[in-house]
C-alpha cells in the first residue's frame, strides 16, 4: 500500500497525522538454507513486496497497534507490562520489537502504529522479518536512537526467538533490514559482515521466478527446532563452535568420526555443503556467470530434500517442473515444509515454465500457485516526511 493511503488510515484511526511513513521488504533467499543458525553464509535479496508502517511516538507507555491486513480493531498494550510468550496473534511481532529495544535499554515509551503489508503472509518471504524491521527503524528515527541496521536485525532477532518464541536466525532480519537495490546480499552469520554482489539478471536476459505454492504444513516450526537443535547436537559431537567449523575438505572425515549417527550425518552434510554452495555462487556471479548458478541452485535443493528434508511434494514437484520445462536452476527458498521456490529461467523460457508448473499444479488437484519475478530491491527505509 502506498505511503499516503497509510497515512490516510492512521489519521482515521488515531485523529491525528503520522509522524513519519517507513517501509521494510520481504525477501527471497538465492542459496544459504538453515546455514544462519550454523555461523554459516546465505544469500538473499529484498523483495518490492515490504510492510509499511505510519507511526507517532507516544510518552504515556502506551502502544496501539493496527492491521489493515488483520480483521481486528486497534489493540492497546501497555510496554511496561509487555512480557515474553503472552501473545499468541500478529501484535506478538511489533510488541515484540518494542520489547526487546526496551530491554536494551532503549528508552521507547509508547507509539500509535498502523500496518499494511503486500509480502505474502505463510509463503515463506519473511513478511514476519518485515513486520519487526519496519517497526525497529519507524522507532529508531522516532527515538533517535541511532542504531544501524545490522544492530535493528539482531534485536528483532532477539524479538522473535524471545518474545515471539520462534528459533530463527538472523538471514531474515537482515535481509529486510540491509538489502540494496539491483543486489543480493552475501552475509556471513557468524561475524555479520556483509557483502553486496551485483544481481542483475534481466541485463543478461534472465529471470528470477518466485513460485509460492499456497501450501503451509502446520508441523514447521517443530521441524525447524528439531533440525536446529540436531545441527548443535553435530556441532558438539563434532567439538567444533558450530557446523561453520566443518570445511568441505573435512567433510568425509566428519561424517566418518559421526559413525551410525545416520540423522545428524545428513544435517551436517546439509549444511557442510551448502556452505560451500553459497561461495560458489557469489564466486560464480562475480565472475560474470549467472547462467552456471542454474546446477547449484539443484544440488541445494536435492540436499534440503534429501538430507535436511524439509522439502514437500509440492516444492519437489515445483522444481521438478520448471527443470523439465527448460529452467536452468530451481530450488526451494527459506525454512520449507511448503512456503516458495525460487526458479532461474532464460526469459523467453518463463512463458513455458510458469504454464508448466500451473498445469502440473492443476493436474495434482493442487491450488493454483501465485508466480510473479523477483526483482532485487531496496532495504528498509523512511518513504514520508
Ligand atoms: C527461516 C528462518 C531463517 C532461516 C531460514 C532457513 O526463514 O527465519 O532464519 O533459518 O528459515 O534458511
């Protein structure tokens, strides 16, 4: 929605103009799957699709919040009494930001916020990574709180593995709160730095396809524990920090020291590999060749399938479709059990590869998958005044 129609809205709702208009992406993660939680690299890029935010401070310690993409009226909370695991709907996620700034000792007393967002709720494109970093950055200019955006990412980090209760890394966060437009960003989770790589493929007449399938298994979160908490488990019968320890070189030698450990032998071997995935594709696209990241893309979607196993049919049958139809990479995107696919085409091959996956979609009785081109945009920032 567009900086003035959010205005508009706020105004309606809270009787008096915003104090500013800020907006912060979805994203789309190019390679680097369940390696944030291991120290290890990703890859993503900021999606047009991003969370808009009108938003005045308050002084009295009261914070209203508002969806137009939630069927509720305002909800009023208090920050005092704000308190982590207590709420169980969408306000968890803005409460949650409010939360953690305050715990840092940042002194946010109160706000009016109206939200509206175009990233895809359930599709695995971080809409939740938008919904904390437009609120982070509204507040931090709002507070003069001077924090730059990859400290904004850790703390809703923070909020969402404290407040909200989900065990997530940091790719997201940073995503929404760091990308650059025309760029993916080559991140390393365990020191933080970044790296932009030029990601332009329509100059070399290419496409970046997001195919969201609709579905949303229930089970994820438990699953992406589960691998979270196995992944340690490697780390530690390995005697390393974490898996980001394991080189590809020792990779045999790790999976031979992990014996009949056959579980945590296929976690490890995930994120050992993928690891090395992410480098050859920042290698490859700075080399000047986008086309030969098609075959990475597929090895890491056959590792996510096969050794991580949070693929399901419906990515599998996504990414099968594309190839057969002429893609030159697909994979699954972000923590899986349904959510999107990401598909690298010729663009004179999208035609046929979007009606293919439709068709195989209609075929399997499935709901009709949403498709649209990724384009990489900017970061989070301030749209008004
Ligand atoms: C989700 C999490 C991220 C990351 C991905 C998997 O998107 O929020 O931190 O772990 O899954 O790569």
């Amino acid at each position: 929605m567009g900086a003035q129609q959010v205005t508009d809205r706020f105004t309606e709702l809270y009787g008096t103009a915003p104090q500013g208009v800020w907006a912060a992406p979805g994203r789309v993660n190019l390679i680097g799957e369940h390696t944030d939680y291991n120290d290890g690299f990703v890859m993503p890029f900021a999606l047009p699709h991003r969370t808009t935010a009108a938003v005045s401070p308050r002084t009295d310690g009261i914070l209203r919040l508002h969806s137009a993409d939630a069927d509720a009226p305002v909800a009023e909370l208090t920050v005092d009494a704000l308190a982590p695991g207590t709420d169980r709907t969408w306000t968890a996620y803005p409460a949650g930001v409010v939360w953690a700034l305050r715990e840092a000792g940042h002194p946010v007393t109160g706000a009016d916020i109206h939200l509206s967002s175009t990233v895809p709720a359930g599709a695995g494109l971080s809409s939740s990574a938008a919904l904390e970093v437009v609120v982070a950055l509204a507040l931090n200019d709002l507070y003069g709180l001077g924090l730059d955006g990859g400290r904004l990412a850790l703390l809703c980090r923070h909020a969402e593995n404290a407040y909200v209760g989900a065990p997530v890394g940091i790719m997201d966060q940073t995503a929404s709160a760091c990308c650059e437009a025309g760029h993916a960003l080559f991140l390393d989770t365990r020191d933080l730095t970044r790296r932009q790589i030029p990601f332009d493929l329509s100059a070399e007449g290419l496409r970046l396809l997001v195919v969201d399938t609709r579905v949303e298994h229930s089970h994820s979160q438990g699953e992406y524990g589960w691998r979270r908490a196995g992944c340690e488990k490697g780390a530690a019968l390995l005697g390393v920090g974490a898996l980001r320890d394991i080189p590809h070189s020792g990779l045999d030698a790790a999976l031979a020291r992990l014996g009949d450990e056959e579980e945590i032998r296929r976690l490890v071997r995930h994120v050992v590999t993928e690891n090395a995935r992410v480098r050859r594709v920042v290698d490859l696209l700075e080399a000047g060749d986008p086309r030969a990241i098609g075959p990475v893309l597929v090895e890491g979607h056959a590792s996510l399938r096969d050794d991580f196993r949070v693929s399901c049919p419906e990515l599998d049958l996504t990414v099968e479709t594309a190839l057969a139809a002429g893609a030159l990479g697909a994979r699954m995107t972000g923590g899986g059990f349904g959510g999107s696919a990401v598909v690298l085409a010729e663009e004179t091959d999208v035609p046929a590869v979007t009606a293919a996956v439709r068709e195989a979609f209609a075929a399997a009785d499935l709901t009709a998958p949403r498709t649209f081109e990724a384009v990489p945009s900017e970061g989070a920032r301030r749209l008004l005044p």
